[in-house]
C-alpha cells in the first residue's frame, strides 16, 4: 500500500472552482483507475488508464478530467465543481493479472 | 453493461458466529476479487479466485468461485471484532481490465 500516494487527504472547495486530485505510484503499473464512493453507491469507476497517454472513461466521468503524461502520476480534475462531486476519491493501481492496490483517499466536499 | 450483485448489504454478527456473504455476476467472469475495507479506510484486495469452482482458504475466511464462473461467496467463521468492515466483490470480464464492484456488504461485529 505505501506504493501509491493521493494528496490531499482532505479538500473543501467551492462551487465553480477547479480541483485537481493527485496520485502518484512507485511501482510503474501500467493500469491506474479513480473511483469515487458515495453512500449507496459503492465505488464507482470514473476513468481509467492503460498506460501513459491512453486514459479513458469509466462509468462516471462527466465533469471530470484526467491526464497520465507519466506513468506514476494519474491526477484528476473537477473542472468546476460541483455539491453533488462531493464525495470520496480513491486512486488505485493494478500489477498485470492482479488485484487492484489502493491509494488511502482524498475526502473532498463542494461547498 | 455488466452488473455485480452483493447480498446481503448489512449484517450484524455476533462475535464468534460464522457468516457468509454472496455475490452475483450477470455474466461469466474471468476472475473474481475480494476486498476489504475498514471504517474510514481504502479497499484492500484480499484474493483473487480464476477457475471454475475454486476454493481457497486464508486463516477463517474461505473464498469460493461458481462453477459457472458468475457468483462467488465468502465465509468467515468465528468471526472477531476485526472482521468489521465492508467487504466487496469485484468481477473481470473477459478482454477488459476494468473491475466491476459490487455495493459491498458492511459488517458490524457484535461483541
């Protein structure tokens, strides 16, 4: 677990402002995936990518922006948030053929 | 699209009893993953179940995949204050990488 980092751990914003999440893996895993938890929900995918450069959508990702320039880093980006992007954001990283390692969250609230 | 069924979502269990959590594909899986995740804490990935009617075993928690590849289950037995948490399943199709979750089982632990 200590391979994969997500900063901040905690954000509050504002309605209309643009956040960006962080996160970062040492162990040069080709696949990476946010996912956001809601009560009710469980965790939802909202992008993904196989590999520098190549990034796609997930269930959720309207709203929402990501970019993978590097192979460790996978940030993602709420273009203007919103009260209802409100919610729990997990980064993870998958080893080929293997179950995903997750990063410890970033808890962000829209106010 | 693909859909991952968990029964039951909530479960007290009395400490020292045994219990078992389900978990239903609506289509044949590649694998099927297990996870858990403490209160306040990330999924953790727990096992990975590949062939057809496969059990595997980790201390008190017995893991076992259909036959047909679309459900699986998880039994714990004499179960600890430990166990508390939310436990998800998670199943691959074939051709993707993407995991598709269930909305997990949150177990609270009755001392």
């Amino acid at each position: 677990d200590a391979g994969i980092t997500q900063s901040p751990r905690y954000k509050i914003t504002e309605t209309g402002r643009q956040v960006t999440l962080m996160c970062h893996q040492t162990w040069s895993h080709s696949y990476m995936f946010w996912y956001r938890q809601d009560l009710g929900h469980g965790l939802r995918l909202i992008y993904y990518s196989a590999a520098a450069d190549i990034t796609d959508k997930g269930e959720v990702p309207d709203g929402y922006v990501v970019s993978r320039s590097k192979t460790e880093n996978f940030p993602l980006t709420l273009e203007s948030a919103t009260r209802s992007q409100t919610s729990v954001y997990f980064c993870a990283s998958m080893r080929d053929d293997y179950g995903y390692t997750f990063g410890s969250g970033t808890r962000l609230t829209v106010v | 699209g693909q859909q991952v069924m968990q029964i039951p979502q909530y479960q007290h269990v009395q400490e020292g009893e045994d219990f078992t959590t389900y978990c239903n594909s609506s289509t044949t899986l590649s694998n099927i993953q297990w996870y858990k995740q403490r209160p306040g804490g990330h999924p953790v990935f727990l096992i990975q179940l590949v062939k057809s009617g496969e059990v595997k075993k980790q201390k008190r928690l017995t893991f076992q995949f259909g036959e047909a590849k679309k459900n699986s289950s998880l039994h714990i037995t004499a179960t600890q204050t430990t166990d508390v948490g939310t436990y998800f399943c998670a199943g691959l199709n074939y051709g993707n990488n993407r995991l598709a979750f269930g909305k997990g089982n949150q177990v609270v632990v009755i001392p």
